[in-house]
C-alpha cells in the first residue's frame, strides 16, 4: 500500500522509517504541505499522511479524491484543518492519532507558565551577558493563585494534575463536564465568565471549532483579571491576536505563552532567520518581553513521536486489512 507523506520533517522521516520496519509500507516523503495546489504529489497513493498545518479543504479533497486516495491519515490529534463535509461526499476515510502524550503537551504548557512567571527566558540572556541584577524579574508564587483551564481533555487534565502539585486552585470549564474527574481532582467546574474574572492564568485545552473560534476576544479579555497570564497550547484561532496585542499593550494581560498562532502554517516548522518577518502582527508579538512563542512544539517529545508513528501506521493497517478503524473521525 503506498503512503504519501505531506509536510515532512527529518524527524518525522526518523521515527516512520524505524516505525515502518515492522510494517512495510512503500511510504513517499514530501517537504510540501498538502493544499488544493500540491496535491498532485499524492497521485497514485491509497494513503495520505498529514499534520496541522495542512489544509485539506473541499478543493484538495477533490483532487485527492481524482488521485485515487482512499484514506487521510492525521498523525496529529486535531482535525480542524480537514473538510469532513467535502471527504464524506468524496468517500475519504479520516484517521487521527487521539492521544500520543497528553503529557508533553501538559508539561509544555507549564513550561510556557514557568518561565514567563519567573522570566526565565531574559535571565538567561542577562547573566551571559554579565549582568546579575534582578530588576523586573520579579515573579509570583504559584501556590494559592487560581488557574482557569478551558477544555478538560486528556491534555488538560494531566495539567490540573500538575498545577495540584504547585498549591494552585483550579476553575474548569467544558462542554462536557467531567463530574467523576471533577470530584476526584477536587476541582469546579464554572462558567467562562468565571474563569475569566477569576483566574491568574487561563490555559487553552479545547480544540478549535465554529463555536471556539477567537473565543478569546475584546469581550473575553475585558472580563479577566487585570495582569491574567495566557498560555495557549491549543489552536491559534482560539485567540483573536490583535486583540492579545491590544491587551498586552495596556497591561491588561501580563503575559502571553503561545505554542501556536492563528496564521503560524507560513512560519512554524521553517527556519526563515535569514529573511525579514513580513507579518506585522507575528513581529509585534515577538517584539513583548513577557511573550514566549514556542513554534507548535507541545507535541514534540521522543515518547509522543514515537507514539505518533506506531498509531498511524496502525491506522493505517487497520484500514488496509478492512477491519473497524477505532480512530476514525465521523
Ligand atoms: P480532547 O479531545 O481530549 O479534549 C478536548 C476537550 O475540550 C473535551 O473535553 C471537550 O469536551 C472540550 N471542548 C470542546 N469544545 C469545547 C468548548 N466549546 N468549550 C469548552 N470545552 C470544549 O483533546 P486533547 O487531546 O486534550 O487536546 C486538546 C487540544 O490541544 C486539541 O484539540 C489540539 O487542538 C491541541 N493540541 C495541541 C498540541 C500541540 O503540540 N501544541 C498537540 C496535541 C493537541
């Protein structure tokens, strides 16, 4: 079975390859992201593979659909950036990886919350540069202060384990309660308007859909806590960013950690360090001293690419031998 292979990485071509010996798939790699433009590259392929920053809208479904493709395999967890209404009407089976470590997700995004609270990321160039002072690196303690988790996923949950360890009370909120989880953390679950009024730190766990999108916008921003903390490991368009930048620049938000970004697929995963950035809202994000952009990196651990490969591969199997796909997405 031929599997063609979008937006590949030479580490993503690492661990598929050692994955692959126990598979055996004719696998072709390619550095392009798929879109209605580069489709071609998977003619004759049964299989696709795909990440996040692909754009499978109804036009490059259309024309994978001509190609003969057959399957979409995701090794991600998200499916955003897929039209499941244009692959149902062209008779494309969608495949995801659900979970491959909620855990570095989670520990990242306490990275991000770590290291903006205590501004690790300008000691660390202050004192290579000689200079020991403290001066505006003050932080707070985390212990007691409150922490608004919107989305309680697998991700978000090994994070409300976590800020437990640190002392912090945690406001939750989701379209689907989880009363067990709830009970057994000792954590509420609240109305957004909530944890927006209440939290220090707001972290984003949903993932991104009609209802979601720029959720976090003038009105929501206007509601939380003067100096509030953001941290999103989700979806870029989970935030409105020119109104982040608005609320940054009038100290509403004291801080900022984003591992994505609302326009990040002409960026993330490309070393462009020797071109000029010519997205304006990109450069005035990255020109905050209490903002850290990681480039999608939640995911990348070598247990989570690991567990990727085996899972798609997987996916993949159970498609070719015709048995039920446990990780189709209808
Ligand atoms: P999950 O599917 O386990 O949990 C998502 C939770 O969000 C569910 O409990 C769901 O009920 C809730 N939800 C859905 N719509 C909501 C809404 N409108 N308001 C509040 N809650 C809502 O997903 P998981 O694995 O925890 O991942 C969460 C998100 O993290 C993914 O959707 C993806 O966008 C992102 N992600 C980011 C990665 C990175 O490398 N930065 C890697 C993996 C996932």
């Amino acid at each position: 079975m031929k599997v063609t292979f979008f937006g590949i990485q030479p580490y993503d071509k690492l661990s598929f390859n050692t994955m692959n010996e126990g598979f055996g798939f004719d696998i072709e790699y390619h550095n392009s992201l798929l879109n209605a433009k580069t489709v071609s590259l998977a003619q004759q392929s049964d299989v696709i593979c795909i990440f996040v920053n692909d754009v499978a809208d109804e036009e490059a479904i259309k024309g994978l659909s001509e190609a003969g493709v057959k399957l979409i395999a995701l090794r991600c967890a998200g499916f955003n950036n897929v039209d499941l209404d244009a692959a149902r009407k062209y008779k494309i089976q969608i495949v995801r990886v659900p979970a491959y470590s909620p855990h570095a997700v989670a520990e990242h995004a306490v990275a991000l919350m770590l290291s903006l609270n205590r501004k690790i990321h300008r000691a660390y160039w202050r004192t290579r540069d000689g200079n020991f002072s403290l001066h505006g690196l003050l932080g707070f303690d985390m212990f007691g202060k409150t922490a608004g988790i919107i989305g309680t996923g697998r991700i978000a949950k090994v994070l409300i384990h976590i800020l437990h360890g640190f002392g912090m009370n945690i406001l939750a909120n989701d379209l689907h309660p989880d009363p067990y989880f709830a009970e057994q953390e000792g954590i509420r679950y609240v109305a957004l308007d909530e944890i927006y009024s209440q939290s220090d730190i707001i972290s984003l766990h949903c993932p991104l859909t009609e209802q979601t999108h720029h959720m976090i916008n003038k009105e929501a921003i206007d509601k939380m806590k003067e100096g509030v903390m953001i941290i999103n490991t989700g979806r870029g368009q989970l935030i409105n960013t020119e109104t982040l930048i608005d609320g940054l620049k009038k100290k509403k938000i004291g801080a900022a950690g984003l591992d994505v970004y609302e326009e990040e697929a002409h960026y993330f995963y490309k070393d462009t360090s020797d071109k000029i950035i010519s997205d304006d809202v990109l450069a005035r994000l990255l020109s905050f001293n209490n903002v850290i952009l990681t480039s999608h990196q939640g995911f990348f651990t070598r247990e989570a690419l690991e567990n990727i490969a085996r899972t798609t591969l997987q996916n993949i199997k159970d498609y070719e031998n015709n048995i039920p796909l446990v990780n189709e997405v209808k």
